[in-house]
C-alpha cells in the first residue's frame, strides 16, 4: 500500500468510485489514495473493461471491494449471478430495490452462499433505493424500496443524504451507503441529489462514495486530503 502519510481516521468510512474503463489506471489511483480510502467502489465500468480481476488487484491494495452493478433480473439469475459475485471475496454488492423482496431475497441468498462456498466471510447485499442522479422520484418511492430491502433480507441500502435519517428512523439496522458526494461549492455533474461529505455524515450515512471530486482533480491525492481534513 502506498504510504502518502498518516492514514484518514474516517479511512474504512469512505469508498473510492474507480468509474474508469482501464485497470491500470484503476490500479494507480488505487495506490495513490489508499491512505483515504479503505474500500474501492467497481462499478460498472471497470467491471465491464476487466471483470474479475479488477476485484482482485484492488484486494491485492488492501481495499475491501463494493461491487456496484446494480443486479435487476428474475430471481433465479439474480440468484446465479450472486452466488458467482459473492465467491470472489467482495465485501459489498448493489441490487436494485425496484426488483422486489423475491429478487432481492434470492441474490442475498446467493450471495451469502457462495461466499460461504468459497470460505469467505458473509458479505452485505446492499439495495440501491433511487439514484442520486433522479431529483423526480415520487417521495413514498425510497420508504417503499427500505421495506423491500427490510424484507428481502439486505444488509444496507444506497441512498441520497438526504433520505438517510428518515431510512435509519425506519430501519436502523441497515448500513446507509450515500453516494453522490461532493465538496462545498464543487459542480455536481449529474449527482442531482449530491451533498457534501460532512452533510452525509451529519444525517447518519455510514460509507460515503466519493469519485470524480477526487479521481479527476488535477492532483487526486491532494484533492482526497483536502475533502477529508476536519471531518467528524
């Protein structure tokens, strides 16, 4: 792991978004931001350009892995398709919430076992409630989706900032995962429903996911070191 100085204390509450379609590249930010980051977000992108080996290069850093591809199919493939996720150690693994409690229930349950299949601890299927990305969902929309990943068996949901105290008020048990994370005054992309890493905070969020602020700033290390410094 590279050594840019003191680790982040907030290191294991904050995930890396490495949303670019080369490993080497991935690999690079990876060593560089390791003192800030403790997990590495694959998306779709990065999964897309290089599958499973892009889980374990970034193992191999030390990161543990959220793997977001958002599974949304019909339970028996979601099912298969977990269990061959959940065998390469990820940590994390999004399901979409609009797919239902059987959906959801079935890749929990293949998740789980072929983490176990592989001698790997249980890791936690995370139900993606509505993208940061839509300002338009209906309101009842995330309190819906939260039941689902409440009965479906999920571990923690994705959501907006926003919505985090009104998910922990329904179900406190659940690990928040808040993407759409930026720094004050930062352009928010397409992150409609963005908030600042102190906001998330403040509202309960337990992993921030943080990506271009920092992968595409002129200097990403010094860039992860400035978003970090004096948060509580």
């Amino acid at each position: 792991m590279t050594d840019n100085g003191k680790n982040s204390p907030l290191r294991d509450r904050m995930a890396l978004a490495l949303d670019v379609d080369d490993l080497v590249a991935a690999v690079r930010l990876g060593k560089d931001l390791a003192p800030w980051f403790g997990v590495a977000k694959v998306g779709l992108e990065l999964y897309s350009a290089a599958g499973p080996d892009s889980i374990g290069m970034l193992q191999d850093l030390g990161y543990e892995i959220f793997l977001d591809i958002k599974l949304h199919d019909i339970p028996t493939t979601v099912n298969k398709s977990a269990r061959v996720l959940g065998s390469f150690g990820c940590k994390y693994l999004t399901l979409h919430a609009h797919g239902g409690v059987d959906m959801l229930r079935a890749g929990v349950d293949g998740l789980n076992e072929g983490a176990s299949g592989a001698g790997l601890e249980q890791p936690m299927a995370l139900a993606v409630t509505v993208l940061t990305s839509d300002a338009d969902a209906p309101s009842h929309i995330v309190p819906n989706r939260i039941r689902v990943a409440v009965e479906g068996g999920c571990a923690g949901i994705v959501c907006a900032a926003g919505d985090v105290r009104d998910a922990k008020t329904l179900a406190p048990r659940l690990k928040a995962v808040v993407p759409g994370i930026r720094p004050e005054g930062a352009d928010r992309n397409d992150q409609a429903r963005a908030a600042t890493p102190q906001e998330a905070l403040d509202a309960g969020a337990d992993l921030l996911v943080i990506g271009r602020p920092v992968t595409q700033a002129p200097d990403p290390a010094e860039a992860a070191a400035a978003l970090v410094e004096g948060l509580v």
